[in-house]
C-alpha cells in the first residue's frame, strides 16, 4: 500500500491499463515509479473489455503496491459525451441553472442516467463557454467496479483529455502560441486544442487499432498477428518518388499503413476545420503528438507532411522531476503514453481543468462523509433525548400506577352499581313486556269498534248501506256459516309457510239513483285512501276490488254489489 504522502493513479485506455506514483516536493510533481499493462485482442470489441480490465488493473495495482490505496483515474475521450455551450449573459447565480437547462438539452440520455459535470473554458465581455461531460451511470459503475474489486478506493474520475490539457499546462508553460495535442490511442484519437484563454477538445473513432485492422484485412491474418507485425516492422510510408523498401513484405506493409494514416489525417483536418469554423478557434501553430501512434516509425515526418506544420511528441515530463529509482532515458521514451498520469497526479492540487464524473457509489460515500457531523451530533443528541426521556417515563410510570390503584378502587366500586342496575334493567324487561301484552289486548278489543267507525264516516249520503261485513282469510271468511252450520262448515286451512292474506269483504245495495253503481265506487275509493287499507292506484285496480250491479231496470229499487278491500294492518284472527 503506497504512503499517505503519494499520489496513486491509474490511466484506463482502451489497449492499455497504465499506472503511476506520484508525490509533491517543494510544489512539483516527482514521478517515483510507473508500469504499463497492455490487453491483447481487438480494443473495438466490447464483449471482452471489462474482464480484460479487471486483470490488467490487478497487475499494474500488485507491481505498483498501491492496493487499499485512494486513486484518481481518467476514461477514455470516446466513451463520455463531450460538448462545448456558449451561454448567454447571465447572473453568476443563475449560471448553474442555466448549464443544467444546457444539459437537458445536449445530453442524449435522461439526466437522471447520466454522471455529468460542467467547467468554464473560456470568459469573455459577451458569451461564456462551458464544456458539458456526461457518462452513463451504469458504464461508470461497471467500470468503478472493476477498479472497487482490484481493491483500490476511488478519489475521482477524470477524462483522458483533460487530463492531457492539465499535462500540457504543466509542462509546457512557456507555449503561448495555438497549439494542438493529437493523442492517437488505440480505440480512437484526442485532440486538444490550447490557444490563450480557452481551450477545446474532439474525438473520433480512428486510431491504432483501425490500421491494425487494415492491415489483419490486406494479408488475412489475425488481430493480434497485424498489431505484432505493425509494432515490430511496420512504418509509414513515405510519400512522392521515394524508394521502397528492400523488402517487399515490409514496402507493402508501409503503404497499408499510410493509407489508415490518410484517413487519420483527414479526420485531424475536419476537426481542425470544426474547431476554427464552429468555435471561432485559431489555426494551430504547432502539434504535440501523443499515445501509442506517436512512436509509429515516420508517423511525425508523415503528419508534418500533410499538415504543413511542425509536428513533435509531448513530453509530459518536461516539468516533472523524476525519482532516483526511475532510468531517466526509459521515463522518457515511455513518456508519450505518461500524459494522462501526469494530469492525473495534478488533481491532488489546484490544476486548470478540475472537472470531475463521480460514480453513483463515490457520491454516495461522499454524501454519507460529509453527514457523519451531523449525524453523531444528532445520535447525541437521539441519547441525551433517551435519556432524558427514560426518567420522564420512569416518574410518569410511577404516577400511572398511584392513579390506577385508586380507578381499580373505584372500578369495584363500579362493578357493585353495574351488577343492582343489571337486576333493576331485568325488572324492567319484564314489566314492560307485561305492558305491551296488555296494550295489544286493548287494542285488539277495540279493533273492530274502530274499524266499523271508520267505515260508518265514509257515507256521505243514503243511497249506499251494507247488509253483510266479512272478515276473509286468503280469500276464505273466517267467520262459520249462520244457517246449515252443521252440514256445512267453513273448511280448515292447510297448513303453510307463506303469511296469509286478511282482508274485509262487504256486501250492500245501493238504491237506484242518477249517477247508478258510481255511488258504490265512490265510496270504496274513499274506503281505500283510508289507513286502515292504503291502498295506492286504486282506479288503476278497482275491478280487482269491487264488483256492482248496473242500476238500468226500471222495475228495480235497489241493485248489489260487493267490496273485498285488504287489511294494511289486520288483527290476528282465529278461525
């Protein structure tokens, strides 16, 4: 595990895992010892990569012992989404809100996906431009992961770029004039550009691996056959009327090769176009070439050729002092892959681009940290209020119990009422049901005095009497027959379960009159307003009800009819 006092890096590029140690004497940077790691097969394939990583952070973390150590590491360029935003005059209060309006904007995930960061690149009188990072949370995860299980704790993450913009800050002061750092890597390449007060930065998807692919395409052969014979006997060619090679394998493997490098030339010039024409940038004055295409043989000479400019690899240990176990000639023809940890060893102080990604699990320890204060103080607190309440509850206790002694007093005391207004309750009950026995007695005697009352005020004239009164049970009279009662009887329900029907038939003449049998309809619908029937719709069901003679012979004084209304509420007959 490497001291308090060092700085710990690691570097995750795309062909290569990279670390280094750093520490700070008098203000500089001293490099103390570095090591390189590199993934074989095709950097382009996904599918392998994370395991890969996993195995090659584990070697560089054992060579250096740094495991348990904090670390700052960068990502490569191609896998954050960069953009650069020109923002309106804005109150500095209103600047954060108004990147985060930016953000929502340009980013294309949903914000709540993403880890993203902001940094001020340039400031002038009118517009202010921002640089906007952003990186899927769940890729940071998985990467963070990995560096979590190689047992390393992570202080932060930084992009490769920026970390290039730190290194050249660092090392190379005195350039005052646009410059250009190409950092040609193996998935894809970085280029920043640097000119007084501001700075900006572009990656495309070509690189070392595309002209290890065209050549593993031109002779048939395997990934890693390609990247061995480019490393080993690969240049690029030159161009115009230039001899070739001796041998004809490696003349044509010169020429594969300068053909990807056209195309990464063309793509330096698009972005060169992009940055001057879009950004309002200066053309560059010089190149500082970087990354594993740098030490590609004439790929310096071949870039001066079609740039027309001058062209030298960056040395990012230019301003760094180097430790006395370090060979000072191997520090430095390694130094083109050395520019991303030097920036990084700058984030243990002040550095001009400190823009950070954060993982979900960083920030989240971060949070935790910077709450511990509040937290023990508030578990003090959580404890003085326990305890505090503890003697509360313990004297309360005591004068619960005093109070409940004197209610089970009074509840016994209670009990003895309850139990004499139980026995005056049962009293009661039994007196009451005598009552109600001999109010329906009552009742039930003065039924039919009331009924026949009832019946008598509905005559409003003498045209109508009544010669017999019947009560019925499911249409059957109740009363026995007053002649032939010995031959004829009335017949004995059949026992049933349905509740029987009473009602009151009554039989009558009515004499002979202008308006004829309307009389005896008259009446029976007065008959049956009354509560004793209740009957509604009685014109609606009048036949049902009444029955009469029609009153047209000449001869006749009086004429018949019958009325057989339904009791609403009929005393309990006997029969």
């Amino acid at each position: 595990m490497a001291d308090s006092k060092t700085i710990a890096v690691l570097n995750l590029g795309s062909q290569r895992v990279s670390g280094a140690i750093f520490s700070k004497s008098g203000g500089d940077l001293v490099l103390k010892k570095y090591e390189f790691v590199d993934m074989s097969g095709d950097p382009t394939v996904d599918a392998t990569r994370l395991p890969q990583l996993k195995v090659a952070i584990d070697e560089v973390t054992d060579r250096l012992k740094i495991k348990k150590s904090s670390i700052w590491y960068a990502v490569a360029g191609h896998s954050v989404f960069t953009r650069f935003v020109k923002l309106p005059p804005v109150q500095p209060d209103r600047v954060a809100q108004i990147v985060e309006f930016e953000a929502r904007q340009n980013v294309p995930f949903p914000i709540n996906e993403v880890v993203w960061d902001y940094e001020f690149v340039s400031e002038g009188t009118g517009e202010t431009e921002v640089v906007l990072v952003a990186m899927k949370s769940d890729a940071l995860s998985e990467i963070n992961d990995q560096v979590v299980a190689s047992g390393l704790n992570t202080s932060g993450v930084d992009l490769a770029p920026m970390a290039l913009f730190n290194a050249f800050k660092y090392s190379y002061p005195d350039v005052d004039e646009p410059s250009v750092i190409i950092d040609v890597g193996a998935r894809s390449t970085n280029m920043v550009f640097v000119e007084d007060g501001r700075m900006f930065t572009r990656n495309f998807l070509v690189g070392g691996a595309s002209i290890t692919l065209a050549i593993a395409k031109e002779f048939g052969v395997s990934f890693s056959e390609a990247e061995q014979q480019k490393i080993t006997r690969g240049f690029v060619a030159q161009g115009g009327a230039v001899q070739d090679h001796s041998d004809p394998e490696i003349a044509a493997i010169s020429k594969v090769i300068r053909n990807a490098a056209s195309n990464l030339h063309t793509q330096i010039m698009r972005t060169i176009t992009f940055y001057r024409t879009q950004n309002g940038g200066s053309p560059p004055k010089r190149v500082f070439l970087t990354g594993g295409g740098a030490l590609l043989v004439n790929m310096v000479g071949f870039l001066e050729e079609k740039l027309k400019l001058p062209v030298e690899i960056f040395n990012p240990l230019r301003g760094v002092q180097l430790d006395r176990g370090i060979n000072s000639d191997a520090a430095h023809a390694d130094s083109p892959f050395m520019g991303e940890l030097v920036g990084l060893g700058l984030r243990s102080g002040g550095c001009p681009s400190e823009i950070e990604l954060v993982p979900t699990s960083v920030a989240n320890a971060r949070d935790a940290s910077r709450r511990a204060p509040a937290l023990i103080l508030a578990a003090l607190c959580l404890w003085a209020g326990l305890g505090a309440g503890m003697l509360y509850f313990q004297n309360t206790e005591r004068v619960i119990q005093e109070k409940l002694s004197v209610m089970r007093n009074e509840n016994q005391t209670l009990k003895g009422l309850a139990g004499k207004i139980n026995e005056l309750n049962a009293t009661q009950n039994y007196l009451m049901g005598l009552s109600q026995q001999m109010e329906q007695a009552v009742a039930e005697r003065s039924y039919w005095v009331r009924l026949l009352t009832e019946i008598n005020s509905k005559f409003d004239n003498d045209l109508v009497w009544l010669t017999v009164m019947e009560p019925m049970k499911d249409s059957k009279p109740i009363t026995p027959q007053l002649v032939n009662q010995s031959e004829t009887s009335t017949p004995k329900d059949e026992p049933t379960n349905a509740e029987p029907v009473y009602s009151l038939q009554m039989q009558g003449l009515y004499r002979k009159n202008d308006e004829g049998e309307q009389v005896v309809y008259r009446f029976a619908a007065e008959l049956a307003k009354s509560p004793w029937f209740g009957i509604e719709d009685f014109e609606a069901k009048r036949a049902d009800y009444v029955s009469a003679q029609s009153g047209v012979e000449e001869d006749r004084y009086a004429y018949s009819f019958n009325i057989r209304l339904p009791l609403k509420q009929p005393m309990k007959f006997k029969n």
